[in-house]
C-alpha cells in the first residue's frame, strides 16, 4: 500500500541487543551493573519506570533521569548537580550512544540500558526492555511482584499490544506529525476508531487482558494519561478527551492510583517536553496551563468489574525519595496511594 504524502513515519531501527538471565550472554542480568536511562517526559521511557516500580528492581538497575527539553544533541542531565548523571558522569545520553558507535547513525532515544562499568548502551529497545524485566531479571524481582507477562496471556497480550502500538501509542505521533491534510485525517480516524474499540473492550472488564494489570496495561496507560494534557490539544487529536469516554476513563483513573503508575508521571515535565520541543508545531514555545487533571484522583468504581491489580501479589513500596515523581500542577495533591481506601 502505498504511503500517503505527508504521513508521519516513526524511525523503528532501534538496537536490539537483549539483557539476558545466561553468563555467557553479551549482556548478562547482573544487579548493579546497568543504569536505565528515561526521562519522565516520555511515554516509551514512563513503561521502563512503572514496570521497574512493579516489579521491584530498583535496587538491581538503577535510574538515571534526563531532563524534558533538549537540543539537537538529544537528552542531556540538567536536572542533576553541574549537568551531569551522577553515575555515568555524562552531560548528555549521546555520549554513552557513542561511547557504544563512535558513528552511530541512528536516534538518540530514551529508554536506554547502559551498561555503567563500558559507559555504552546495551539497548534501547523499548519494547523488549519491559519484557526482559519481566521474564529475564526474576531472580530480582521482589517478593510479591505481579505477572505482569504470564505465559498463558503472552500470545493475547501481544495481539492487543500491537494494534494499540500502531493505532494509540504511534498513533497520536502520526496524527499530531501529519504534514498533509489527507495523512492527518487518516490517521485521526485510526486512532479514534481504535480507541472506540478499546471504550468497548473495558467496559465490561477491569484490564485489557485477564484479570489483573498485565504488560499491555502499562502500555495503554502512558499514552492515555498523556492525552487530555498533550494529544487532544498540542497533536490535534481533538474529536473528544479521554475525560469524555467513560469506560477509558475510569480505567484510566483507576491505573492512575494504582501505586507504581501515577507515582511515576510528572505532568509539568511532559508538558515542557511536547509544547518546548516541538517547534514546527508549537513555535512560540508557549505551555499551556491546563487542563485540570484533578479529576484522576476521583472515584471511578472500577473495582465492582472484578479483578485485582497484582493479582495474588502485592503493591509495590512508595518511590524512593530521588523518584518520586508524585509532582503535579497546582491545586492538585497525589495521596500516599498505597493507603487509598479500595481492595487491591
């Protein structure tokens, strides 16, 4: 089919190099000698910090956080002491890109894996990242750490993930990043019919697959509770807010108090980043105030469908003190949501 003039193409040429649970692999699983690179601006880097928090591995991989804006050199540590990652001893994530390449030709993305002791990125396949936590580093996991990839779900979560993938998850970026009218409404249209199906899907179940939070929650969630602050407005993805769809919305506020999730998303950070990087959409590089995101702390009564978060697991510990990122626009306040009176 051929591709129509003007359509967003997202560079997929990621370095595919895996972490793996063998001491003969390039990489092998060994707590403390990885650093995972995000920033709390992006959605593909907010999935590595939820499932880390989830999973307990905060003490095997540590986290280096870049801050939300950048030039052209890419992500750079301004939110550390004299700009550099405290570990890594780098200004920019571009350094350990080319500490790995020299030439590397492709782009510098967060999430990366870097491996401390060489200085270069292991990975940044962002979607094998999640998994490979979950399947490859369960020697670390914490006592009472959800499945977040059970084997007897993997064939359907991996079905549901793609189509959310290139109709939700992308699907903001190419209809917000369309250069023509025609590419622009095409793809307007997939991402509202898809997330129409998803309306459909959650009304009459808690989770997208099975009974509890699996990996594909995680990966709805970072695009939907970035849509009402950002999508709607700065991409045009204006039909409606995920506010105004009941079933996404509830689900979204229910995600949102579950501790591991809303703990990680620092709205002012992602807000920064969309309207101050995007220059060709947003020259003037104003950032809007709103909208009034208070409304994710309210009661969404999700629980009456059924199901349990962790599943026969428990919650995850609040974040660390140096991760916590609970911080949110005036006049809205984050709970302790490890104490929010619901069954988990």
């Amino acid at each position: 089919m051929a591709k129509t003039e003007g359509a967003f193409e997202r560079d997929a040429s990621y370095i595919t190099d895996r972490i793996l649970d063998d001491p003969s692999a390039d990489w092998p699983v060994e707590p403390g000698r990885y650093r995972l690179v995000a920033a709390a601006a992006c959605p593909w880097a907010n999935r590595t910090t939820i499932v880390r928090r989830l999973l307990g591995l905060e003490d095997a991989i540590s986290l280096g956080f870049a801050g939300p804006t950048h030039d052209w050199r890419s992500w750079q540590f301004d939110l550390d002491e004299g700009h550099l990652d405290p570990v890594l001893q780098i200004e920019r994530l571009r350094d350990a890109y080319l500490e790995r390449d020299p030439e590397y030709p492709k782009g510098i993305t967060v999430p990366a894996v870097v491996d401390v002791p060489s200085g270069k990125v292991a990975t940044n396949d962002f979607p094998q990242i999640t998994i490979d936590f979950s399947t490859q580093w369960t020697a670390h996991h914490r006592v009472g750490a959800p499945e977040l990839y059970p084997d007897h779900l993997r064939d359907e979560i991996d079905e549901v993930a793609e189509g959310i993938y290139h109709d939700v998850n992308n699907g903001v970026y190419r209809t917000g990043f369309s250069s023509s009218q025609l590419a622009y409404e095409e793809a307007y249209t997939i991402l509202f019919r898809r997330l129409d199906e998803l309306e459909e899907r959650l009304t009459t179940r808690r989770y997208l697959v099975g009974n509890q939070i699996t990996e594909v929650d995680v990966r709805l969630f970072t695009t939907l509770v970035r849509f009402d602050a950002v999508y709607h407005g700065h991409f045009k993805c204006n039909r409606n807010k995920i506010s105004e769809m009941p079933a996404l919305w509830g689900y979204l506020r229910d995600l949102f108090q579950t501790p591991g999730f809303g703990d990680t998303v620092h709205f002012d950070q992602v807000k920064e980043h969309y309207y101050h990087v995007h220059t060709t959409i947003n020259p003037t590089q104003v950032v809007p105030v709103g909208p009034d995101l208070r409304g994710l702390l309210t009661a969404h009564g999700r629980q009456e469908l059924g199901g349990r978060p962790f599943g026969d697991g428990t919650p995850p510990a609040p974040p660390k003190p140096e991760e916590d990122f609970g911080i949110v626009p005036d006049g809205m306040t984050v709970p302790d949501l490890t104490t929010l009176d619901r069954p988990l």
